[in-house]
C-alpha cells in the first residue's frame, strides 16, 4: 500500500509539473504537427510503405523527445530530495506509467492530424492500426524511461542515451512496423496477434530490468 500511496503520488507531482513547464509538451506537439505538414508540403500523396515508414519516424523521434526529460531535466538537488521521501521501486514505476500515459496521449494526437493530412491508405484495418500504435508508444515509453535514468547518472547524457537506445529499439522498430504493415495491408487480425505479444513480451521484460537495475542505480 505504501508503494501504490507513493507512485500516486509521484504520477500526480509529474502531472503539475507538466502542466506547469507546458513548453516541453508544446514543443513535442509543434515538433509532431510541423514535421507532418513538411513531409505534405513535400510529397502531398504517398504509397502505403512511405505512409507507414514516415509515421513511424515521426513518433520515435516525437517520443524521444518527449521522454528523454523524465531524469536529465532533474537537478541532482531535486534527486537528492526525492531520495529521502520515496523508494527507487515507486521512482520507476510511476515514472513509467506517466511517460505512457504522455506517449498515449501524443501517439492518438499525432496519428489523428497524420490521418487529416494524410488518409488512411485504402483497405487499412484502422482499429489494428491505432492498437499497434498504442502498443509502439507504450514500448517507447518503457524503453526511453529506463535509458533516461542510466543516463542521467552520467555526463553528457543526451549523447548516451542516443547511444544506449539504439540497440534497443531497433528490434522493437522491426516489429512495429510489420505489426503497422500488417493493419495497413488488411489482413486478418488473427496474424498479428503474435507480433502484439511480443511487443507487450518486451515491455515486460524491460520493466523487469528497470526494477532490477534502477535501485542500484538511484543508490549511486
């Protein structure tokens, strides 16, 4: 009970700290909005392929910005701080959960003005569409919090987390798009049950590493 008291806690001071600073969501909101209406200006229709490739570049770079601040925009007063009144368990998990929660909310606004822009291409399984997407912020989401906490014990912690996040998310990546490729071409929703419990697999196992690791790491 008093973990769940804690990160409810947490999730609600992440929450008022958004609203407070809304630069940082502002700004992944005008990062998403412009780069769709370049990528018009740019090509005005596109294939199936491009429209899949290009949503998808969108996101991972929306999420990483969005995501990246959960750690490296913290003082190491403010940790210090946190430190004396929560568990490093609480830490991650709320962490966690709000930089999901974020990636939801960007990922269904991004994919709805992507959609005005750009329509759906024809035949497309919608539904299946915006499962895949919600499941691909929610693997963004897991993965990026927990390279921000490895990060932010380092110096230069923008450059690591490029740097550790890469092999990471790639394999994710090829997944999600053959999950998006999937929904996009039509097919029976049964073929991509496989492909959404790997990615839900992966979540979990990388949430399970962030609770092994990220005590050891905030007792730095």
């Amino acid at each position: 009970m008093q973990i769940a008291n804690q990160i409810k806690h947490l999730i609600k001071k992440e929450m008022l700290l958004e609203w407070r600073n809304k630069y940082a969501l502002n700004g992944v909101l005008l990062y998403v909005v412009s780069t769709v209406f370049v990528c018009y200006l740019s090509f005005v229709t596109v294939e199936k392929l491009t429209w899949n490739a290009l949503f998808w570049i969108i996101m991972l770079f929306a999420s990483i910005n969005a995501v990246a601040k959960s750690f490296l925009q913290e003082s190491k007063g403010r940790h210090l701080y946190i430190y004396t009144l929560v568990s490093p368990i609480s830490l991650i998990i709320a962490k966690t959960v709000y930089n999901s929660l974020l990636m939801i909310v960007l990922t269904i606004i991004a994919l709805l003005f992507y959609s005005m822009v750009f329509e759906f291409p024809e035949g497309t399984d919608v539904l299946m569409y915006l499962v895949a997407a919600i499941v691909g912020s929610l693997s963004f989401a897991t993965i990026f919090t927990m390279v921000s906490a490895i990060a932010s014990k380092a110096g230069n912690g923008g450059m690591l987390m490029a740097i550790l996040s890469f092999p990471i998310i790639i394999p994710v990546l090829i997944v999600l798009v053959k999950l998006a490729k999937n929904a996009i071409d039509g097919l029976d929703r049964s073929v991509s049950l496989d492909d959404v419990g790997l990615l839900l697999l992966i979540n979990a196992m990388v949430m399970g590493v962030s609770l092994i690791l990220f005590p050891y790491l905030w007792r730095d």
